[in-house]
C-alpha cells in the first residue's frame, strides 16, 4: 500500500502483432512499451474511441456505436497461475487470451472495482501531481469466454480446455480498460489503484 493506494508493477506488455493470427486474431505478443493514445494502442483490433455493441450488450441492437469501454485487457499473474493450475497447465501465457497488460503484486485484482483507475509509471504514491506514463480506467471485468478457451485449447493442443477454462477463469480473467491520460507504459512501472470517487453525502 502506498499511502492508502494498492500498488503493484507492469510485468509485461503485449500487442497483437502486424501480422495476426487468422485463427485467433486476439492473441497478442510481448512488446518493449505499449504508446497509447486516447483510442487505446493505435491500429490494434480493439483500439478506437468507439465500438459497436455486439452480444455483451443484449438490450440493443447488434452494431449500434458505443462508447469503446474495451480499449485493453490487464491480467494479473497471480490468476494466471491459479487459472494455469486448475486446468493442469504449467502456465497460461497473458498472450494466448490477448492481454495487454500484466500486473504482478496486487492482490485480487479482477476485484478491482469499476470506476477506479490504474496511474501506471513514474514515482508517485498518490500525493501531489501525476508524474508517470499513462492512467487508464477500469470499466469492467473481462468475463471469460470460448473464444478464449478455444484459442488455449489449440495453442496447448487439449480440446478440453476450451470449455474448462470458462469455469476455471470464473472471477480471475482481469479486467478491461479504457484511456484516460495517453502515454506510454513499459515493463518495470509502478502500478498504483486510485479508488473510484464517492461523493459526500450531508
């Protein structure tokens, strides 16, 4: 904790590559730095200022703009490998699911509530002005799905982890996040969790 804030580290950064995958077009890569802007990682698949609703969103109508609130995806090591253990893995890479973050050191992290942000770089500790990298939003957590679990399943070559790991990833498949302050982020920075701001009442 500093000064009331959870802090952890980025342990890695990927993209997906030039050249994607056609089987799997999420899977990502290891990178040296992710240099965001406000649409995210510029050209990636999930990069834009906005999306289209698709079957997360039931209420509407398919392809309506929204908002984009998926711009990336953050994991946390410590799941992976409780995820990675309970499907008999001795790892689950962060790429093979498309993450673009990984984060070591904060505990329960696909907790993390929404609303709360995650001010990643430099040396400050939650006193006084943001000197660091970028600050993303946490919007969401990132539900597992098959899409995940048939691309584990084929890059691990176990059929049966395509629908193993939707319940082994229950509650541990990190979260999505949007921009808000650009820059860039590289293995090695400081990761401290701003609590989303609750209004006083009285």
């Amino acid at each position: 904790m500093t000064n009331g804030f959870a802090r952890g580290v980025v342990a890695g950064v990927y993209e997906i590559p030039p050249v994607a995958d056609t089987q799997h077009p999420f899977v990502t890569h290891p990178c040296e730095r992710l240099a965001l802007d406000l649409s995210g990682i510029p050209g990636d698949v999930h990069g834009g200022v906005t999306r289209k609703s698709g079957a997360r969103e039931p209420w509407l109508p398919r392809g309506t703009v929204l908002r984009n609130d998926r711009q990336l995806s953050a994991l946390s090591e410590d799941e992976l490998a409780e995820v990675a253990a309970s499907l008999g893995l001795d790892a689950l890479p962060p790429e093979w699911i498309g993450g673009n973050l990984l984060i070591r050191g904060l505990a329960r992290f696909s907790r993390v509530a929404p609303g709360s942000r995650l001010a990643i770089g430099g040396g400050w500790g939650g006193v006084g002005r943001f000197d660091g990298g970028a600050v993303l939003r946490v919007e969401a957590y990132n539900f597992p799905c098959r899409q995940s679990g048939r691309a584990i399943a084929a890059l691990a070559g176990r059929p049966d982890l395509e629908f193993a790991f939707v319940k082994a990833a229950a509650a541990l498949r990190g979260l999505v996040l949007s921009v808000d302050l650009a820059g860039t982020i590289t293995p090695g920075d400081a990761v401290v969790v701003i609590p989303p701001v609750t209004p006083k009442v009285g």
